[in-house]
C-alpha cells in the first residue's frame, strides 16, 4: 500500500480509495526500466532535464543511443506495481505521454515515435482537449487506447477510448465489456502484465470492497472483459500478482505462497489449482511393509518358500527309504 500511495503522490492528483476499472490515473514513469515489447532484449526510458526530454535505447549492454525530445514526457504508467506500456508489439511505434503543471489538465498531450537503432523519429504531436491517460496500444501500432476522464476531479467517472493514431481521430464508442456492458467495475490497478503476442492487456484490480478482478483488453479487435476473482482478498493485503502468460497455458493469479488463481484466457472462466499429487510409494518400500495385507518382507518370503521346498524334498526321501 505505501508503493501505492507514492505513485499517486507522484502523479500529482489526489485519488480516492476507489476507481473504475481502468480507472485510476497512473502517472507517466521517467528513468526505471521504461518500456520494451514482451520478451525483447531493447527498452526505452525518457530522462527529464529542464525544457526537454532524453529519450534512451537500451540494449543487452547498456544505452545505446539516445536523443533530445522538446517537452516534458514519460513513458505511460500501466498499474502500480510499476508496469509500463505504449510501445507496440511490433516496435515500431512508441507512444509517450506528457507531463501537466495543473490539475485537472485541459489538454493531454501525446507524442507519437518511430523507434529507431539510432534515434527515434516524431511522427505526430498530438494534443488531445481533456484529461486522458494511455492504457495499452495494439500489436501493429495503429491504434491507441486512453482513459478519458469525463470529470476531471473525480476519477470515478471515466470511460475507456480507442484512438485511430493513422487518422488522428478518437473513435466514438466506448471500450466496454460486451457481456455486461452496463456493469459498473470499481477497483485500482495493481498489477499488469501482457500477453506473449502483445495483444491481451490484463490487469489485476483492487475492490474497496468485495473480490478483486481481472480486466483483460484484447488490443487488436477492441474489446474487453471483466474477470471476478471471487474468495481472494484485496491484492494489496494478500501480496497477489499476475504472472506473464506463456503459449495458450492459463492466466496464473499468485500469491505469496504460489498460485491462487487460473483463468482460462479464451473463455475466462476461473478454476482453482489443483493440489499436487500424493506421492507414490516405491514398489520396494510397499514391498518391505511387514505390517500391510498380512504380507511379509520380500527376504522373509523367500526363506519360507526355501523351507517349504527343503520340507517337501526331505519328505519324499523318507518315504522312498520306508518303500525300499
């Protein structure tokens, strides 16, 4: 809770305890890790220095390159566990999210790169009237998406927006859950991780009250899906995380001690782990078990049926010396 807090600190807003899904501004990250598609080995950061902003490649050793950026931006803030986003699967496009000295902003200003091996090129400034944050981007770049707050000082009152970044326009419907789309999810975002592909965003919410969450955005064809964890308690006192997907194995909800929570990523149905096998005893350790089924020890066993077979020999031979 107290990492929670400084990054709502750092943000410069004043959040309550609740917010929709999707909901609670996270603030653009400068320095850290920065931002880099699931499992690439290149990242980028953005550095403040007065006036500007330096834009760093790094690379398996180290930075790389880097260049001077007019205004003040960071890398867009994706859950509070320190995820980032706004570099698309592809890596081709990079989307940085600008800093605002008031609040609420009455604009948000974006800026939209071409990352280069040395460098990176500005396609587009955009500036957008209102208070958005960047959410996630599609896998091919084309499309953007933002949280719009449509009352700036109470970010309990949000929608989520889908941005057309090759025809600079702001698509017109909201983001919602088709299955229940009137349904209202309250919760602040913990963690977040991306599927392998850089297509499904999910992320792990908190309720103020009743079960966390799942909000899981498929990027490519606009869609979302809310996921209720029922029986688990607020991730913030249960240490819970996601764990990043691998192949089509299920969504992992862990916890301190392990998983908690499995959630199928095609149907979103939630299971719990199953226990582990009970270990198997040994055919000789069952075998050397003098005290299960009446069976004696393998050893013993053996020396019966010898004395048996010697009993049976010695019988024979009286009997052949009494004939004679």
């Amino acid at each position: 809770m107290r990492r929670m807090a400084i990054v709502i600190v750092a943000a410069g807003l004043a959040v309550p305890a609740v917010a929709r899904a999707d909901g609670a501004p996270v603030a653009p990250v400068q320095g850290g890790a920065g931002v880099g598609v699931p499992g690439g080995s290149v990242r980028y950061l953005t550095v403040d220095v007065p006036g500007w902003t330096v834009l760093e490649r790094v690379g398996t050793h180290g930075v790389d390159s880097w260049q001077n950026l007019r205004g003040q931006f960071g890398v867009p803030g994706a859950a509070f566990d320190g995820s980032t986003t706004g570099l698309s699967a592809d890596g081709h496009t990079l989307v940085l999210a600008g800093y605002s000295h008031r609040y609420p902003p009455r604009h948000t200003r974006l800026l939209v790169l071409s990352p280069r091996r040395f460098g990176a090129h500005v396609r587009d400034r955009l500036t957008l009237r209102g208070y958005f944050t960047v959410d996630a981007i599609s896998p091919d770049g084309r499309r953007l998406y933002l949280i719009h707050y449509t009352r700036p000082r109470d970010v309990l009152h949000y929608e989520v927006r889908a941005y057309d970044l090759p025809g600079r326009r702001l698509l017109a419907k909201p983001i919602v859950d088709p299955r229940e789309p009137g349904e209202k999810m309250q919760g602040l975002p913990f963690a977040r991780v991306m599927s392998p592909d850089g297509r499904w965003a999910y992320t792990l919410y908190s309720r103020a009250q009743g079960a966390p969450f799942i909000h899981a955005l498929d990027t490519r064809a606009g869609t979302a899906a809310c996921i209720d964890l029922d029986g688990l308690t607020n991730p913030g006192d249960a240490d819970l995380r996601l764990l990043p997907p691998r192949g089509d194995r299920p969504l992992v909800v862990a916890g301190a001690a392990g998983p908690v929570k499995l959630v199928d990523r095609r149907t979103f149905r939630v299971s719990d782990p199953s226990a582990p096998p009970k270990p198997r005893k040994s055919a000789a350790r069952h075998a050397a078990s003098p005290d299960r089924g009446g069976r004696l020890p393998w050893a013993a066993g053996a020396a019966l049926l010898a004395a048996i077979a010697l009993l049976g020999l010695t019988t024979r031979a009286a009997r052949a010396r009494s004939a004679a």
